[in-house]
C-alpha cells in the first residue's frame, strides 16, 4: 500500500510540474489537490479494504505532484523572484505549525477515540484549507512570474522540455546533493517509529507525536530567518549547514535510543527541514529564470528525490535487520557526508546580484 502510495508520488510529479506551468488557473490546480487529499482521508476511515485503500493511497501519493507545485507557483505570481525568498519561509513556517497542531491532535484522537478519527480529521482539515485558497486572487497571479519565464513571453511552447534541465550543470549538481540527502534522512523517523512501537506498545503513538510535532515547531521558527538571510547572506552557506547537520544526526541515533537523544535528533532534523526545505525552492529558482520551467523543475527534482527516499527505506531495512542501529545508522552518515561534501565542492552561490523582475 506504502509502494502504491509513493510511486504515484513519484510519477505525478514531473508531470505535476509541467502541468503547473502550463496551467493558468493555479489556484484550481491547488483546489484539486486539496480535494484528493480529503477524498483519500475519507476513503482510509470508512472503507479500509484492501482496493479502497489502494485507490486512497494513489489519491494520496498523486497530491504531491499537484499541490506542492501549485503552491510554489502561486508563490511566485504574486511576489515574483524579488520577493520569493521572504515568502517561501513564511510558507513553510505556517505548513510546520499546521504540522505540528495536526501531529498532536491525530495522536491524541488516534490514542484516545479510535484510530479511524485520525483519517476524519484530516479530511476536515480540508475544508478551512479551501477556504483560505478562495481569499487569494487570481487576477493577481502573474502567469508568466509564476512559471519563472521571461516577461510578455506567456505560451506554453516556450516552457522547456524535461530533457532540456540535463544541460543546467548547477540543477545537475544540486539535484545530486538533493538525491543522496533524500538516501541518508528518509528511513531515520521511520526507523525511530519501529523502534518506538516495540517500546512503548499502545502509547506508541502519542510519543511519535512528540517527535514529529518538534522538528516542525523548529521549522516554523527558523524557516522565516533562513528565507530572510538566504537574500543578505546568500543561499550556498545556510544550504552546507543544513545538509552539515544530517551526518550529526545520524551518528546520534546510532549512539543512543533514549527518548531525550531522539529529541535532539529531531531538532536537528527540523534545522535540515527549514534550511533545505526554504533554499531547494529558492535555488531552484535561481537556476530556472527565464526558461517558463520553474514548475517542472520543481517536480523533476521532487521525484527524483521520492525515489531516493523509496530505496533508502528499503534499503536500510535489510541492513537494520542484518546489522543492527549501531551500525546500520553509520552509512546513512556517510551518506550524508557525501552529500554536503557535493555541494562544498560544485556547487557554488545561485543568489543573482540583482534581480530583473
């Protein structure tokens, strides 16, 4: 169910992307995708059989390559590239808190009422979303601004071919980086997941939580600053911190599984989510002006990265099982190593001297 649910997350996204170039009406696309994800709710907490299931989960997984992507766009049409940076970090500051309050209240509703009350909840959730979509103004969404191509050039030929984003060195090298990220970090909560379930049993649940809900408490506080600094100070030296901080993390889990050392994890785990997080979007951008491809770019980099974070959760399965944590956490550090190393030595500073929008 997990695979069905992640490969349509990966195979919608390129298409995702370039469908939210070519799309005038972004806020629809959003509409759309919002929608699918309180279908998908409604479907796990009424119908759990195994087809309804399945289709919830494709449901879910496609929501991926059409919310994120339509956000981003929106993003961009209303405050162009200027203005990008602020606005990515406040976006990822109210989706961390949304995150956090929704962590603690599925867990107290899955812990206390019925595990079901967690899918209804989230479908509700749904409802004041769409309605905060329906107060921004679509007059005000520059097509052309939110798919990051020239000005006046506003048809949907000139947006760039997949294949045409093999030839941007630096989205080349910064997708890479993005992709052995992805192998390091995405097993490491659900590995603490596992191990919590043996451990505490019925509770499981409410200490997930907790750990879920710290990491986004310091996104919502750091995502703004690290949106604001990427313009004064530039995106190359808040990106090594944040990929800087994983390789730390994992030798942490490997040295200990007490509860107070996996909360520390998880607060470095929220300094890579708000650092990466806000700069992927932004250097994406940089690397996009002028093409119409923002969007697609976005999404290709975005699947290439679920496929990542889909072989890093089986991968590391058969070497937890065969190896154990203390050893099995030291390869997703070297990964992580690997990466940040990556980006020491290619990649430099994306950050334009002045902006032309």
């Amino acid at each position: 169910m997990l695979g069905a649910g992640g490969l349509a997350g990966v195979l919608s996204q390129i298409s995702g992307g370039a469908l939210a170039d070519a799309v005038r009406w972004k806020r629809g696309l959003a509409a759309l995708g919002i929608t699918m994800i309180g279908a998908a709710a409604l479907i796990l907490a009424f119908a759990p059989n195994f087809a309804a299931v399945l289709v919830a989960q494709i449901l879910q997984g496609g929501t991926a390559g059409i919310l994120s992507p339509a956000i981003d766009a929106i993003s961009l049409g209303l405050v162009g590239r200027q203005g990008m940076s602020v606005r990515t970090g406040r976006n990822y500051r109210y989706a961390a808190a949304g995150h956090a309050l929704t962590a603690a209240l599925m867990g107290a509703a899955g812990a206390y009422i019925a595990k079901s009350a967690i899918f209804t909840l989230a479908a509700v959730l749904c409802i004041p979303a769409l309605i905060a979509l329906a107060f921004i103004r679509g007059k005000e969404i520059d097509y052309a601004k939110a798919r990051n191509a020239i000005a006046g050039k506003k048809r949907v030929a000139d947006t760039a071919r997949v294949l045409d984003l093999v030839k941007n060195r630096k989205l080349v090298l910064f997708t890479g980086a993005t992709v052995l990220f992805q192998l390091a970090d995405a097993s490491m909560l659900p590995l603490v997941g596992e191990n919590l379930a043996h451990t505490f049993h019925g509770v499981a649940s409410l200490w997930m939580s907790g750990l879920i809900i710290v990491p986004q408490i310091v996104v919502a506080m750091l995502a703004p600053w690290v949106g604001f600094h990427s313009e004064k100070r530039g995106r190359r030296p808040l990106l090594l911190i944040g990929f800087g901080m994983e390789p730390v993390r994992a030798v942490l889990l490997a040295v200990s599984s007490a509860y107070p050392v996996l909360v520390v994890a998880q607060i470095l785990s929220g300094i890579t989510g708000a650092t990466i997080g806000v700069l992927t979007v932004l250097v994406i951008t940089d690397l996009t002006v002028g093409t119409g491809r923002f969007n697609l770019a976005v999404g290709t980099v975005g699947a290439v990265s679920g496929i990542a974070a889909a072989v890093s959760t089986s991968a590391t399965g058969f070497l937890f099982q065969a190896f154990g944590p203390k050893i099995g956490y030291l390869p997703l550090a070297a990964t992580a190593v690997a990466a940040t190393a990556l980006l020491w030595v290619f990649l430099s500073e994306t950050k334009p001297d002045k902006y032309d929008d």
